[in-house]
C-alpha cells in the first residue's frame, strides 16, 4: 500500500511509506525531550516491531526488503533511498535514547549502501549508489547518495575509531561530489538520476535540494569548512527561488506532503546552524580581545556543542537551546 484508500491487492505498507508514517511517531516521542512525547514511547515501539518484518537476514549484506517478508508478505527489493530514510531515523532514534541497537543497525545499513555503488568503469559517468537492486532499474540517482552521504557523516560524528571515521568520511564525499559532478543542473539544482545509457532524467524534485543541504550543512559541522555552508544556503536560496516560479515539481500530489516536509525540515536545519555559527562569530569577536584567548576559527566547532547540544540529523531531530524550555524539531 502506498496510498490511502489502498488501490492495491496488497494488505499492508510498503516500507517507505511505512517509515514515515515512523519518522511521524518518532517526532511526537521527541517533543520537549520526551516530557511531552514520552506517551508516544509505545507507539515508537510499534513501529519498531513492524518495521523488523521487513528485515532481509539473508540477503549480503543485510538490509530492508520493499514489502514485509514471510509470513505475512513475500518481501521484495531492496531499495536503497529507503534503507538510507531507515538509517536517518535511527540516528535520530540513537541520538534521543543513546540505545547502542539503533547505532549498530544504522551502520549495517550504510555498509548495504556503500554494497550499493556502481564500480563498473565503463559505464557512462561511473559511480554512485544505484536506487535499487531490482532488476529492472539500474538509475543512479540523487535520492539514493545524497541520504546516504548523510547517514554517513552522522555515523562519523559517532564513532570514535579513526579508521571506521575515514571509512564513513571518505565514502560520503564519494556519494556528494558524484551527484555535484553528474547532477548538478546548470540553474545550480539537481536532477533526479543517471539513467544507464548516461543520459539525465532531468526532473526536479525539491527533495533532492534539501538532501544536499543537509549534506553539506553536515560537512560544515564535521570541517568547519565555511565553503560547505555557503553552499548549503545558496542550494536553500535556489530552491526556494525555483519553487517561487512553479517548477520545482513532484510527481505525484500525493507524494508533495511526505517529501516537501523532508526539504523543509532541512532548510530549518541551515537556518539554525546559520544562526549559531553566527553567534559563535559574534563570541569570537567578543572573547577575542581577552587576554590568553586567541580568535581561531577552530573553536567555533567546540563552541557550538554546548549550545546545540544534538548534531543536527538530517531532516529531523530536537533542538533544546539551554536556559530555555524551547525544543525544535527540525
């Protein structure tokens, strides 16, 4: 089911929207973290539980099937855009609860995603993790690296072993600077895939914008590069313009809420660490001038973890700004 009412044989979800439907209940638990949203706590289980029916043991490496697998489905594909949505929500999911299963499983999927790349070098503009493993699409496609650069910046924010950091560093610049090389439209937006033969399908989907901010509003964080903001705000700023003229577009109407929130979510997110970034610059200027405190840009890094405690997640994680009673999902 992917629609309501269901037009479909099937009896239950497909699992991307299901995972929404997740990363809703996700949110709901999160608010004013969990004083509000802890009645939400079972609901969250739930979700959890239904979502394990989707769970491919055996396929290597491991991920999760399209539709729910025997007995109560026969399974199907393995997608990669909706592994990577999984893996984001249960980043979120680790970074509210500090549960070390939500961790681990989010690194299980990235490997299934990095398991995922075109390593075929005669193929036309070469890279990039396919949509699928089905056998009927071999797209490459902006959905299916920019969420996975993401999950991958997160996982390096939490892991401490230097070699698994590179490996999740070095694989998610991998995932961007193929989407910037073969994806970026000449407006400066981005396409939806590569399609085998090398040609574009040159859609326009506001999704895909909001991906790569949160791509690069991550590695700002992690590099403290301002490049990397600049450009995040910039991809915001074209969007938006974009959207203004009426074509930035999606496919379906029904798809508009469940995506549109996705890109809004993470312009807020650009909008926050601009805010902060600027305060830290204005702290800075300020404490520069004391003595025995030099003005690197280094500390603005270690400046804003104790005002914005949680590494801003993809598309949607809370914010409590101490001193107040204020806590943003975003």
């Amino acid at each position: 089911m992917e629609e309501y009412p269901n037009q479909s044989d099937n009896p239950y979800s497909y699992v991307w929207p299901f995972t929404q439907a997740m990363a809703g209940t996700i949110d709901l638990f999160g608010i004013r973290n969990g004083r509000i949203g802890a009645e939400y706590a079972d609901d969250v289980q739930d979700r959890l539980d239904a979502l394990e029916l989707y769970w491919n043991p055996n396929k290597d490496p491991k991920g999760y099937d399209s539709y729910v697998r025997p007995p109560y489905g026969g399974g199907g594909d393995i997608f990669y855009d909706d592994n990577e949505w999984i893996g984001l929500e249960l980043i979120q999911l680790y970074r509210m609860t500090g549960d070390q299963q939500f961790l681990g499983r989010a690194r299980q999927i990235f490997d299934l995603v990095v398991h995922g790349w075109d390593d075929d070098p005669s193929h036309p503009k070469p890279g990039g993790v396919f949509w699928t493993q089905a056998p009927w699409s071999d797209d490459r496609n902006t959905v299916s690296n920019a969420p996975g650069a993401e999950l991958g910046l997160h996982l390096y924010q939490l892991t401490d072993d230097n070699e698994r950091k590179q490996y999740y560093l070095s694989w998610s610049k991998r995932m961007y600077d193929w989407v910037n090389e073969y994806l970026q439209a000449p407006n400066e937006l981005y396409w939806d895939h590569v399609n085998i033969d090398g040609t574009i399908t040159k859609w326009i989907f506001t999704y895909n914008q909001g991906t790569m901010i949160g791509v690069n509003v991550l590695l700002y964080e992690i590099t403290e590069e301002e490049s990397y903001l600049t450009e995040a705000e910039k991809i915001a700023d074209r969007a938006q313009n974009t959207s203004a003229k009426k074509t930035v577009f999606l496919k379906k109407t029904w798809h508009l809420a469940r995506f549109s929130s996705k890109t809004y979510s993470c312009y807020r997110k650009l909008k926050i660490t601009l805010n902060i970034s600027r305060l830290c610059r204005n702290m800075l200027m300020k404490f520069g001038k004391m003595p025995g405190i030099q003005r690197q840009t280094s500390l603005i890094g270690t400046m804003v973890r104790p005002i914005y405690f949680n590494n801003l997640l993809s598309c949607r994680l809370m914010h409590h700004l101490p001193g107040s009673d204020q806590t943003m999902l975003t």
